[in-house]
C-alpha cells in the first residue's frame, strides 16, 4: 500500500509538472482579479497598452503591459474600490473610475482607446454589478454596504447565509420563544446539505470551529462584526479547485482594513423587553406561591463597540482596530410536564405492585411515604415545594405540558480584532490580524436544584486567532500569496449542580470537577429531570494552517496552483453520563395484562426500581489529525465569448489519532476491541494490537483516492447574456458528530456502561447491596451504581466501531444557469442546481438485535450495543434556483432569491437534524425520505433604500439645514422571508421487553428512532388550541398507533412502525423584519450621526416551531398470535392511540425592536 507521503510527493510531482507547462497561474483567496482587453476604435487589439489599477482608499497602484491580444490580468487585488486607466501613445487615455471588486471574483474591463493626444475619456464609471463572464462559479456577493444597512437579527454576518438561493437555517440555530441556551450560530444547510459541509474561511484562512461536538456554539471560530466586514462572498456550486475541505458552500470574507483616512465608528444597539411582543403563548405559569398571571418573557440586550482604522504611513502602512461587546438576560418560556400533586403523594390511577416488598395499592388508594424508594422520597419532597396540579388524566395521571415558567438565561461577550497592513514596496505586501472573543452564558435551573431540569449550565466559549499573510509580484503577472494561520478554541458547559450535595446516591464520583446534583432521570411520558447527561463536557481544538499559492497570468490561460496544510489538535471531554443516569420505561409495577401508563412508569421511579441505568468515567483524549490538499485550476479564455474552468483537487484527511495511542476500534472478525492502549491486558473482549504508518496510529485505513475534478463553463450568447455549467466533487473531512465516531473515546481507557435492562426481575431476594457488581442481581435507585460498573465489561460498555476501510464521503454537484444583465448594474439568473451525496456518514447500532431472527444479535460473541459510525448513507437534491439583483439603481439595491427545491435523504447530520440514525439498522433504505433539510419553495427579499430626499439626493437637493435634518438621510432596509415550514419526524418508545438497542440511548450514538404505525386516511396534523396553555395539539392522535409489545400468544413483537420517517412539516414560515435609519450631517466635517430603529417580525407573525417529539400513551395490543419478531397489521390492533406529545409550546421569536446609534467620522 502507498504510503502517506509517497502520495503525498506524488501529487506535488504532478501538480508541479502542470504548473511548469501551463501558460499562467493566479492567487486569490479571498482577493480578487481585474481582467480586460484593450482595443482601438476600430475593435482591433492593443499590443502594448499602459494599464494602471489604483485602490482608490490606499491610493496602492499596479500596472500592466497588455498582450499580443490586447489582455490584461492583475489578480490578487484586495477588494475595494478602484480607478482604471490605459493609456498608449497616440492615443486618449480610457478610463473606467469607481470599479467595485468583489471577494474572491474575476472583474471584467474592457476598454477602447481613441485616437488623439492627452485626454481622458471616462468609459465605465460606477461599475457595482456585471455579467460573470470569467467564471462558473455559483454565488452570491454581499457588499459592506448592505452589511452595515441590513437587519440582521443577531448582528452577525453569518446571517447573510439565508438571502441566498438554496439556502435554509438549521433548527438548532433558530432562535425561538423557548431558547435559554447558546444556539450554533452560522448553521445553515445550503443545496440540502449539512451545516457542516460549509467552509468558513476569513482573510483566506481557515475559520472553521472544529470542536468534536462543537461546543463552541459557533461554525466559525471568529466573526468580526458586521461592520469590519470588507466584503463577503458564498459559492454554492461548482467551487474552484482552490476551494476544499469539505462540500458545501464555501463562505470567504474579507475584514476590513485601514486606509489613507482615518475613519472611526462608535455604535450601540439596545432591546428592552417593553418594546417587544408577548408571544403566541402566554400560559399561567408556576411560582413559588402558586400560580401566576404569564408574564411578557425577558429580552434586554446591549450590543456596543467601535472601530478606527487609517494610516500610520500614508500609501504603506494601514492599520484597522474594532471591539464590540455584549450583555444580554432573557427570560424564555419554558414548558414541562412534571408529576401532579397526586402522583407525588402516591394516589395513582391505576393498581399498582411492588414487587420487592410484594404490597399491592388499588387504584386511588394512596401509598404511603415509607413505601416509598428513600432516595425517591428525597426527590419527591423537592417535588413538593413546587405548586403542581393536583391531578391529570383519569386513564393515564398525566398532566402533559402543567409546568410553564420563564427560564433566566444570561450571555455576555468581548471580542476584538487589530489589522495591520503592509505595503513594503512596489512587489511586496503583508497583512497581519489578531482576534479574539470571550463569552460566557449561564442557563440556570429549569426545576430548582437538584431537580435542574437537565440545563446547560455555565458555558464559556474563548476563541483566538491569528492570521499572517504575504504577497509578492514576480513582475506584472506572476504572484505569490502565502498565509499562515493559528486558531484555538476552549470551549466547555458545566452544570450549576456540580457542588450541590443535596441527594447522596452510593457509586457516583466524588471528583469536584463532576460531583454535584441529582443523575439524569427519564421516566416514560414525563420530562426528564436531573442533570444534563452530557455535563459537564468541554473540547479545546486548535488549528495550524499554512497554505501557498503561486500566481503566473499570461495570454488566455489563467492557471492557479496551490498547497495547503492543516495541523489540528483537541483535549476533548465527551464521556456520559459523568454523574450517571437512570431510566424508567418498564413495567414493574403493572398488575394487570394491559399495557402500562404513565401512572405505572411513575410507580416505577417511587418504588426506585429503573429498567436501566449508565455511568461513564471522567476521561480527557487527546486528538490529533492532520490535512494536506493540493490543486491546480485553470482559467482559459478559448474564445472572447467562452471560458472554461476546470481544475483538480487532491486531499487527504487522517483519521484521528491519540496523543498517547488511546485509540480502539471494535474488529467484526474477532469480535473484540482492538486496542493501542498502553498497557492493555488481552482477554474479557480486548485485544491489544501493535502497528506502524496511518493504520498503527488510528486503527483506520487512510483513504488517498479523495481526486475531486471541477469542471464548468462560462458562454457570452451575447453582450447581456451568459450561460453558466458546471460538475464538481467535493470530499468530507469533517463531521462534529459527538463522541460517535471517535475512537479515542473507546474502551478500554473510556467507559460508556450502560445496563439497558436489568438481567432479573425486582423482588426482595434479587436486590443488589451497596457496591456489589450488578451481574445477578437488581439495582434500586437508593443502592446506587454497583462499584465495577466503570470498569471495562464487554455486557455493559458501549463501545465505539468504524470500519477500518471507512471511504470518505462525497458529493457530486452540477448546475445550468442562464444570467442575463437588464440593465446597468441590474442582473437576473435563473438556474439548475443538483446534488448527489454519496457515502455519507450515519450512526447505528452495528450489534442490534434483529426481531426477524428471534431478536438474535449480528455478533454473537458480543453481548452488548455497539455504536458504529459508517458511511454508508446517501442524499440526493434537485432545485430550480432564480435570483433578482441590483445595486445602486435609483437609490435602490434589491436581492431577490427564489428556491423551489426537493432534498432526499436516509439520515442527516449527528447534533444538527431530528434523524441521524434509522428506525432500523438493518434496513436503512426504509429511512430515504423527505430530508431534515427539504425546504420545497422559499423566496427571500433582501432591500436598501435610499429616500429621494434631502441633500445629493434627487429631490430637496439645495434645501435648508433645518429642512434636510428632518427630511433628508432616510434609510429603509429589510429582509421578508417566505418559505416551507421544517419537515419533523415522530416517534415513540417501545417497551423495554421489545427494545433492539439496550444500552444506546442517544441518537447520535446510534439509537433507533422507533416509528409508530399509520393509520390510513386519518389527517397527520391537527392543528387545535389547547383550553387552559393556548398550546397546539399538532399532530393527530388518530393517524397513529403505537405497536403492542407482545401478541395474544407472548411473543415479542417487532417494535418497528410502518410510519415514514419526517412524515411532518410545520406551518409555512413568514416574516419581515425592517429597519427605518436616518443620518444626521453633525457640524465636525465628515462625521455623521445614524439613528437606527429595527423591527424583527414586523408584523408579529407567529411562526410555529417544531412540535415536541416522541409520541406517548398506552401501547397496543395485539388481538390474535403472530410469528415471534412479526410486524403486526394496525387492523390487528386494539387500542394503542396515542396521549401525549406532537405539541406545539413554542414559536420563532415574536416582534423584537432594536434602537441603535452609530457615530461615523
């Protein structure tokens, strides 16, 4: 097998030996190039024209000498704005003034020369938006202009991601009525893919967070603020080979920079609850009285920072500094369904028995507190000070969503960024920035402590980066661009439980850095309490990138070469439950032959008898990886009406490794894990194993066939019409999927135990002591965790699995498109746009047990789950895409981006989607459905408008001071979003007896998402306010049953339902959000004072969420005898409709106004 860095040489070779015989190359990153032809009167070509660029804010100048043909090329031009001329003896001077070049674009600027002497003749003049004649490339530029002007709910560029065509934000970064957390900023699914396959890139350098799970609640490491953006650039098809990593969109800013005058900016935003609307819903909610009237949720936030940039040597040296900071509290609702006061008191709707004492309580007949668990009673009587209702259903005791209140949460943050740039001569320049940014946000307790609610606690973000650059002109046409970049992040969430000592249960850890609280708890139909189960949990990823490129533009060819290395290194924490968990979903107490209750699962937890139970140790890896690309793209103008891009691109990704070799992957051959880990003893299920190169460092194949060709063209049919194609493939290198896939979180140095169904039945003779090993005997809550249960055990441990010849994923993408210019600076395109994923990544439990072979495990000499990361899922997109541009036309600069899509899928990304992992590991086909992403129609209107008023404008022009402070500066901005509402899939929880997987209780381990059955010709939503909350019972209880656990004859049934997966999708989303700012001209020259009034969801529309998951009730039962493992018919069902769940509790956010000031000079 070729070695790591045979290949690695290998492709240099080849790249080296294009590059040596290809006619030009150019460097861009996040630059941009000038390119032309030069003619006289007649339409001949000009050999030999003077071409002078000149940014007209540094005043830096680069000339040219135009070719055989009359081309020119300066490429790696910073963007800005530039005045052109070319000048020739014998002729006038053309000139082309107020060029905007754009990140990352080719500018075409063809110029004709007059014959005469010394006079200048203005050809093009306020060129803001052109045909994209040189380039195939798919994208969307947004201006400084519009980046300052615009609403933007969260001031953060990022947000620019849905004004774009094919475009959607991920649910896990909305901002909701119910959100009391960070939420993952710069999240969106572009072209139906994950949010993760975007690639963010700043000042050329990689800025993507590469946190294991990404607690940094970003997708970037830095993003400077809005209004130290430069420029910002997405391409969402058929990216330049210069562009990897990974096969979504690629978003490339550029900050901003100092200039040959000093200007400076103070700015301050404020939001105050009294501003804002209440919301859709405004239940009674719970106080520590009693109830009380709903009160209008918190929302106070302060957003303030400044800029000054200018020179510190005029034409050489520039310098740029911001900081903005923010304090922000809010106060949202959030909705529960804990025990009523009968419940806690014992009185119980249904017969209930203890099977450790043998006690039997009828229905309504309450069990007194010595019956009672004693660690259960402690938890009860925290319970107690809580004002519950007193009861719920008369068939179930459940009183779904009976506990409302609003939920502090507080986030403050600083960050800033310095740019220096550097003109060290006519050949040589530099640039050097470094940011940095401090948050920290606390989501207190949901329930009062211990009770917690299981929030996130403190969470505290720091993120620093620093970028070099350097860039040097070989002549007139041949540049080399080098960067270096070192990013790192410390990131981590850390429960308010830890310290609280109110509930001591034997087993837990005692370490300070975890001990504290009450362990996660989840009792079937209730709202888990406890502490979050992934607390506390940190990753501290840092990034070494180095990349070059090297730049040679001569004749039709444009010829870009390039190398790029990445060096990341992570601490990661990611074992859970630190503090343990317990979970309630079997049936102890149930004295008759029908399927349980709420009421039963609930005697369950007071009797203190869990169906399962999970610990994991505390345990710190440490990753490494590595990353090398190569590329070469060539540009080549065939014909003055046809370019043609094409390129390759080579990566390489490594699998991670472990700083001191805790790597183990499980081996299906010999049913055992095998291990690196120092000291390692064989035998009980491990294997130690020793080897060299990739494979004895990861237990992983390295993949070195990633060859990623990108084609596309660019046809002129005439001067205002071109036609765009285009096919690329792009590889996966990155997939934030948690602790899933990666094996320096495995056994045996980091434990997963997890006793998903006690191996005997609760009695008095078969309960476990304090301590002993839980192998022949039943855990009670109050004998807590037995004392080996973190010690490696192949029955207990869920271990992680990556096929050792795991192939990276890809996807194929291709577009048409037709764009026609209307009119100066005005363009429309309407286009194709496809995508094919293959091999993508998904989760599921490769040991399941199989219904269909007596529910029989794959791996016989393995006891227990096994959670496996492999890729083997697939997606697939269509979409037609139409886009409506202009800037600077009268005073207005309009987006409109239209998308009619359809995205397919059969899982979609581990923390980002509702469906990483399938109903059925062994029948995954049955998952390819609607996409967690399929967002069918979507139209965005992005606007700034300049009002026709008021001094320079057209009207009012020579009017009075008094008359333009009142009149004139008017400013009207605004974004209205129209689209499909978010696909949801439904789900239920089988009975313990019936479960496939035991030990693996998290989707993005690998847990099946169980579906019910459909009941044909019911409606799916329903749609009712409930009396008393206003909530909304979305889904119908009616087109669903959930199957029976066993048949008339005790067979095991199949816990699988015929539902389709994301068979729902919510009301179709509308808003406006609008901004109304005006300048005032302040007597100090040059400077201005803007006042901004912002209106998010400005007509108050109330957007529903997603409904809350996990349909509950009664199981079925099944009417007649069926084979063991069957799938049962609904028609043979009884009963089993549903009783809880598919409830709407909250909203996008409601109306939110923001005031700002901002001071220019």
């Amino acid at each position: 097998m070729r070695t790591y860095k045979t290949a690695v040489l290998r492709i240099l070779y080849v790249c080296l030996v294009v590059s040596a015989f290809a006619a030009s190359a150019r460097a861009q990153y996040e630059n941009g190039s000038l390119v032309g032809t030069i003619r006289d009167s007649s339409g001949a070509s000009v050999t030999g024209a003077s071409v002078i660029v000149t940014n007209k804010a540094t005043g830096i100048e680069n000339k040219v000498i135009s070719d055989s043909n009359g081309n020119w090329e300066i490429p790696s031009l910073r963007v800005g704005t530039y005045h052109v001329t070319a000048s020739m003896t014998g002729f006038n001077t053309a000139v082309a003034d107020n060029v905007a070049l754009s990140v990352g674009t080719r500018q075409r600027i063809d110029l004709t020369l007059e014959i005469g002497q010394a006079q200048e003749t203005v050809e093009v003049n306020n060129v803001q938006l052109q045909l994209e004649t040189e380039s195939s490339q798919r994208g969307q530029i947004i201006t400084q202009y519009q980046s300052t002007a615009m609403p933007l709910v969260s001031r953060n560029y990022s947000d620019f991601l849905a004004l774009v065509t094919g475009s959607r934000q991920a649910p896990t970064a909305a901002m909701t009525s119910s959100v009391n957390s960070l939420v993952r900023a710069g999240a969106y699914n572009i072209n139906g893919q994950r949010s993760m396959f975007n690639n963010f890139l700043l000042d050329g350098m990689d800025n993507n967070a590469y946190g294991e799970s990404n607690q940094g609640f970003d997708n970037q490491i830095i993003a400077v603020p809005p209004d130290s953006v430069s420029q910002w650039q997405i391409v969402t098809n058929n990216e330049n080979a210069e562009y990897g990593r990974s096969s979504g969109a690629t978003i490339n800013v550029a900050s901003q920079s100092g200039t040959n005058n000093f200007h400076a900016m103070l700015y301050e935003f404020i939001r105050n609850t009294d501003l804002n609307a209440a919301g859709f819903f405004k239940p009674t909610l719970t106080g520590t009285l009693g109830p009380v009237p709903f009160q209008k949720p918190t929302f106070n936030r302060n957003q303030f920072g400044m800029n000054f940039g200018g020179p510190i040597l005029k034409n050489k040296l520039f310098f740029f500094l911001d900081y903005e900071g923010f304090r922000q509290t809010l106060k949202p609702l959030g909705v529960f369904t804990l025990p009523t006061q009968n419940e806690l008191n014992g009185t119980l709707v249904v017969p209930v028995k203890n099977p450790i004492t043998g006690q039997t309580y009828a229905a309504g007949q309450r069990i007194p507190d010595g019956a009672f668990n004693p660690t259960s009673l402690q938890v009860v009587n925290f319970f107690r000070q809580i004002p519950l209702p007193i009861a719920g259903s008369s068939t179930t005791g459940l009183a779904s969503n009976d506990y409302s209140l609003l939920v502090p949460f507080t986030d403050n943050s600083d960050k800033g960024d310095l740019r220096l740039d550097w003109q060290q001569n006519a050949t040589s320049s530099w640039f050097l920035r470094v940011s940095d940014r401090k948050e920290t946000g606390v989501n207190y307790p949901a329930i009062p402590l211990p009770l917690d609610g299981q929030t996130n606690g403190t969470i505290r973000v720091l993120d620093q980066q620093v970028a070099l650059g350097y860039t040097h002109l070989f002549g007139a046409n041949k540049v080399l661009d080098a960067r270096l970049g070192l990013s790192r992040t410390k990131a981590g969430k850390f429960t308010l439980s830890i310290g609280n000592n109110s509930i001591t249960i034997p087993g837990l850890p005692s370490n300070p850095i975890v001990a504290g609280g009450l362990p996660s708890i989840g009792i079937t139909n209730f709202s888990a309490f406890g502490r979050q189960s992934t607390n506390p949990q940190w990753q501290d990823p840092a990034l070494l990138d180095p990349k070059v490129n090297f730049t040679w533009v001569k004749g039709q060819h444009s010829l870009k070469f390039g190398y790029e290395y990445e060096h990341i290194w992570m601490a990661v924490n990611d074992n859970n439950p630190l503090y343990g968990s317990f979970g309630f979903t079997s049936d102890y107490t149930n004295t008759t032959t029908g399927s349980p209750v709420a009421d039963n699962y609930w005697a369950d937890f007071l009797f203190g008898m869990p169906s399962s139970y999970a610990l994991a140790n505390y345990y710190v890896a440490h990753l490494r990886s590595t990353m090398d690309n190569v590329y070469a793209q060539d540009d080549w103008r065939i014909t003055p009406k046809f370019t043609l891009n094409y390129g390759l691109r080579w990566e390489y990704g490594s699998p991670y490794s472990e700083e001191n070799n805790n790597i183990s992957n499980f081996d299906p051959v010999s049913q055992t894990v095998l291990t690196l880990t120092p000291g390692a003893v064989a035998g009980n299920g491990i294997t130690p194993v020793h080897g060299s190169g990739v494979y004895g460092s990861t237990l992983v194949n390295p993949d070195l066939t990633d060859f990623g060709p990108r084609i596309g063209f660019a046809y002129s049919l005439d001067d205002k019409t071109v036609v765009h194609g285009g096919f690329g493939m792009s590889f996966v290198h990155y997939t934030r999927a948690g602790s899933g896939d990666i094996l320096g979180i495995n056994a045996p140095q980091a434990q997963f135990a997890s006793v998903g169904s006690q191996a005997v039945a609760p009695s008095a003779a078969s309960q476990c002591p304090v301590g002993a090993p839980a192998t022949n005997c039943f855990v009670t809550i109050d004998r807590g965790f037995p004392a080996s249960l973190t010690v490696f055990n192949k029955a207990t441990d869920n271990i992680t699995y990556i096929p050792k010849d795991t192939k990276d994923s890809y996807v194929e993408s291709y577009f048409l498109s037709v764009q026609r210019q209307l009119a100066k600076n005005i363009v429309f395109d309407v286009a194709y746009v496809g995508n094919h994923g293959v091999k993508l990544q998904g989760f599921l439990n490769a040991n399941q047990k199989n219904p269909n072979a007596g529910f029989a495990r794959p791996f016989s000499q393995w006891p227990s789950d096994i959670t496996a990361a492999v890729n083997a899922f697939y997606s697939h997109y269509d979409s037609l895409q139409a886009r409506y541009e202009q800037r600077f036309v009268g005073g207005l600069t309009l987006l409109n981006s239209f998308t009619w899509q359809h995205s397919l899928d059969n899982a979609s990304a581990s923390l980002e989607g509702n469906t990483p992992s399938p109903q059925d590991g062994n029948n995954i086909s049955a998952d390819y459905s609607q996409s967690d992403y399929n967002l069918p129609i979507a139209n965005v209107t992005s606007l700034v408008y300049e009002l026709p008023f008021g001094h320079g404008r057209a009207y009012l022009s020579n009017t009075n001071g008094f008359v333009d402070a009142v009149l004139g500066g008017w400013q009207v901005s605004g974004i209205n979003t129209m689209q499909a509402g978010t696909p949801f899939n439904i789900t239920y929880s089988p009975s313990a007896a019936n479960q496939v997987s035991q030990q693996i209780t998290a989707s993005y381990r690998g847990a099946n998402l169980y579906r019910p059955d459909r009941v044909p010709g019911q409606p799916l939503i329903k749609k009712t306010k409930l009396p008393g909350t206003g909530y909304v019972q979305y889904v119908n209880y009616a087109a669903f049953v959930l199957p029976p656990t066993k048949d008339a004859a005790g067979n095991l049934l199949s816990p699988f339902g015929n539902s389709s997966r994301n068979p729902g999708r919510t009301p179709a989303f509308y808003q406006t959000d609008l901004a109304l700012n005006k300048k005032f001209n302040l007597p100090v020259e040059s400077m201005k004072l803007e006042f901004r009034s912002e209106f998010y969801n400005f007509f108050n529309h109330s957007n529903y969420y997603l409904p809350s998951s996990g349909l509950g009730g009664t199981l079925g039962t099944a009417s007649s005898a069926f084979a063991p493992g069957a799938t049962v018919p609904v028609s043979a069902i009884t009963g089993g409709t549903p009783s809880s769940n598919g409830v709407i509790t909250s909203t996008f956010q409601p109306r939110i106004i923001q005031f700002g000031l901002k001071l220019t000079y």
